[in-house]
C-alpha cells in the first residue's frame, strides 16, 4: 500500500514539473534598465535562447520591476515571435509572477497576438534584427 501511495506522489510531482513553465528556469541575460511609457522600471533579461521556425524566432523575456506593480507582480516573463523576413513581431504569451526573476506563482495573461510591423530605425527594429543575426536569419 505504502508503495503504491509513493508512486501516486512521484507521477504528480513529475507531471506538475512538465507542466510548469519551463521559462521560470531559465538562465537570463541582462540587457538594459528601461522605464515604460507608464513610468514603471524594469530590468530586461533574455535567455538568449532562440526557437527558429522559417523566417520566425521565438523568444522569452524577462521583465524584473524595480518595485512591486499595482498588480502585485515582481516579474513579468513575455515569448515573443520576431518575423525576420519581414520584419515585424507579435507577443505570443504573457505570464505575470509575484516573485522576482519569474519566480513563485506565475498568472497567465492574454497577450496581444496580432502582428506589429516594425519601423525602420527604431529600437525594436535594430534589437529585432539583431535577433535575427544572432539566430541565423
């Protein structure tokens, strides 16, 4: 009996490790400190791992707020699609966290999925094609 309890508790933790998100273990990389158009800070971090599709690079972010949002969040993890043919990008998926580093309780948020075309000279333009030189594209 004790035996097959212990299996019960082994498959469930295993299960609840292939379903968490796999981005709450990445190995970030520092790129800048910025503020958004609200006023909000936050340090930008990419695990500088790519997913190459076609022309497509996928992408996770991470968005580490100096203080605590109005929402409770500490952390904000964003997977991004960049279309290096033509040079736009779309959010793909968005996960709030109530740690820092996305860590702790993530809450899944329904991104914006349509397309952005980008607008040459700009900084997501130039940080979009360097995504897309750094994967290969």
């Amino acid at each position: 009996m004790h035996n097959a309890f212990m299996k019960i508790i082994s498959a469930a933790l295993l299960l609840a490790l292939l379903v968490t998100p796999s981005i709450a273990f990445a190995e970030w990389v520092y790129i800048d400190r910025l503020k958004s158009e609200s006023g909000v800070e936050f340090d930008l971090y990419d695990d500088s791992k790519f997913k190459i599709d076609g022309n497509s690079v996928y992408v996770w972010d991470l968005r580490n707020f100096v203080e605590e949002t109005t929402k409770g969040l500490k952390s904000v993890t964003v997977r991004k699609e960049y279309d290096c043919g033509i040079m736009r990008r779309r959010t793909i998926a968005i996960y709030g966290w109530d740690g820092p580093m996305g860590t702790g309780t993530p809450m899944r948020q329904e991104p914006e999925t349509e397309w952005v075309h980008l607008s040459p000279g700009s900084d997501v333009y130039k940080y979009t094609k360097q995504i897309c030189s750094e994967a290969g594209l």
